[in-house]
C-alpha cells in the first residue's frame, strides 16, 4: 500500500470516528426544545456589504418560535424570512453585515420561555508551519447534475519561516473520503512569520456530485502534514465565558440549576450595551421585512445563474488550457471567485470566536 492509500484511508478512519460523536446544537426551557443543525451564508444580491446567513432551525413540544442573533458586539439582529421545510425544521434568514461573527442566538417558542444558546466558536486547525481558520460555506450552488460550493478560510503563519498560502492546496472530502480540488480562489500569498493572510479568502470548489456531502476541508492533502478541518466535530459550542464575560458566566452558572439551559436575564443584561441598543433600533420593521424576503427569493433564485456561469467559465478554461498543453503547469484555482472578499476586523476577536 503506497503512502497515498495509506492518507486516504486514515482520513476515513478519522471522518468516520467524527461522524459518530457530531452532535448540533440544542437547549431547552424545561418543555420546547429548540435544534440548531447548523448555518450557510450566501450572497445578497443588491448589497455588497451585506450577505444573508442561512440557520437551520429544528423545534420541539412547540408549535413555532421566533428567534434573535447576537453578534460579537452585541448587535441584536431579527430575522427578514422563515422558510418551513417540514413539521417542527425550518430555516430562519437573518440579513447581516459581510464577515460577522455571532455568539448567541435566542430562541422563543410560541407560549414559552426565551432559550438562549451559544454559538459556534470559529473552527481552525493546523500544523507546524500553518493554521488554518475555517468560517464556513458562503455560497451553495445546485442544479440537477452537480453542486459548487464556496468557503471562506483564513492561514496564519504558525512557525519560524516564511510560508505560501495558495488556494490550489486545498482540497474538500465528501462522506466516502473522495477529494474535490479547488477550482476557484484566490492570489497566492506569502505570509510572514507571525503574521496572517491579509484578509478572509474563498475557495471554490465545483462538479461535485450531487451523492456527495462535504465533510471536511484539507490544506495540504497530498503532503506529509496535512490540515484537516472535519465539518462534523470541529463545530465546537462557545463557552459562557467567551459570550458573557468572565463576570456574566459567573453569575449564569449561578442563576441557573444544573441541567437546564441559559434563560433571559442573561441576554437582558447583554442588552443594555450601547451597541446591543443601536442593533434592535436598527432592525427592519415588519413592511421591511416583506421587501427583504423578496429580496433573498431573488438571491436564491439567482444561484442557478451563478452556478451556470461558472460552468461555462470552467469549460472555456479547459480549452483554452487543452489547445494550449499547458493545463499540467497551471495552478489550480487563482480566478477569483465572484463573492467580494473582505478584511477582517479583529484577529484577536477571531481567537476565541
């Protein structure tokens, strides 16, 4: 067995071993229940420095709920549509500003308690020379035959030298281990000692089968020290003290009986920040809301148009690079995907969220 074989098959090995412990998110108020299966952000057509985050809602012993995000800076933020997708799963559209990051999302069932429920912390891994930073799909395209789909990762330079950053090291694997090449992204950079990639990156990956679902992202597939990023159990839940402070955790653990989930006096005292203030101002009223859900419909819609677009780009590229026999010398994955790429705020901010 060559030493290919031999990644592969310890991949599956780890894929399957993080599949079996991959739990969502999920809190109670002692009668509804409310599931967070995960979130998907995509663009929003006719604001650059916005971008719609998809959450994926399940709900239990309730028969509806409404929800609130809360971000890093504790911008309340309400949502522009729901969409039912079956009795009790449904999928919550809040339109936000590109690049945020959230702690907290509260969940109120219908006839019940507000439940509050931390958010995901960022997942990163890495090696001796890179750390790779992973904040998750920014675009999903499907159409009868295939799926593309974007991420948005950031490398930090995790040791003694120089390295490169280059969107063709990547690598995403379906369920069975399959590796997908990118094959869209970004300018390759080299990143200095101690310091990190300029801003987030997109990597697109495209003609993945429809049987196929991701599970995980990998930075150096083909060498000795690959970076694996596993979709299924990298997704770790924020701590008390990484949303409310060192204090607010105190007196959370406190309030609250063992076994129970966070209650509203937490998400009260959070509210009145300044900022917190200004976010709930800022929310759409309920004639806005109908003009945004429009707007994401259109959004939506207009990925099949993306996603054929893509294509015929990919298959002119094929050409252009067959007739010139120079496909074998051309990194893979240096166009730059349609998305805007934005700079990140806070690097210090992104180490606990």
């Amino acid at each position: 067995m060559n030493k290919m074989c031999l990644i592969v098959a310890a991949f599956l090995l780890a894929l399957a071993m993080g599949t079996a412990g991959a739990n969502p998110l999920q809190a109670s108020d002692g009668n509804a229940t409310v599931v967070l299966f995960g979130s998907i952000r995509m663009p929003y057509e006719l604001n650059d420095s916005e971008e719609i985050l998809k959450v994926d809602t399940g709900l239990l012993n309730a028969p509806n709920a409404t929800y609130q995000m809360v971000d890093q800076y504790d911008a309340v933020y309400d949502p522009a549509m729901y969409k039912p997708l079956n009795e009790g799963r449904q999928l919550v559209y809040f339109v936000i500003p590109r690049d945020s990051l959230f702690k907290l999302i509260t969940a109120t069932p219908e006839g019940g308690r507000p439940i509050n429920i931390n958010w995901w912390a960022t997942p990163k891994a890495g090696n001796e020379f890179l750390l790779i930073r992973y904040y998750g799909i920014t675009d999903w395209l499907i159409n009868p035959d295939e799926q593309g789909i974007v991420v948005q990762v950031r490398g930090q330079n995790n040791g003694t030298q120089d390295v490169t950053f280059s969107p063709e090291n990547f690598v995403l694997l379906d369920q069975w281990g399959w590796p997908y090449s990118a094959t869209a992204g970004f300018d390759t950079e080299v990143i200095a000692t101690g310091n990190a990639s300029q801003e987030r990156v997109l990597v697109g990956f495209s003609g993945i089968s429809l049987q196929s679902r991701p599970v995980a992202l990998v930075y150096g597939y083909y060498t000795e020290s690959p970076i694996v990023i596993d979709f299924d159990s990298a997704y770790t839940q924020l701590t008390n003290e990484q949303v409310y402070g060192t204090a607010g955790a105190q007196n959370v653990s406190a309030a609250q009986p063992a076994g129970q989930t966070v209650q509203p006096i937490a998400l009260a005292a959070a509210a009145t920040n300044e900022s917190a203030v200004a976010g709930a101002a800022a929310n759409n009223t309920t004639a806005q809301n109908a003009t945004v859900a429009t707007n994401i419909n259109s959004s939506v819609s207009s990925t099949k148009a993306r996603l054929a677009a893509a294509r015929e780009r990919l298959k002119q590229q094929t050409k252009d690079d067959t007739s010139a026999n120079t496909s074998a010398d051309t990194p893979a994955g240096n166009a730059t995907p349609g998305t805007a790429e934005t700079a990140i705020t806070s690097l210090n901010t992104e180490d606990i969220m």
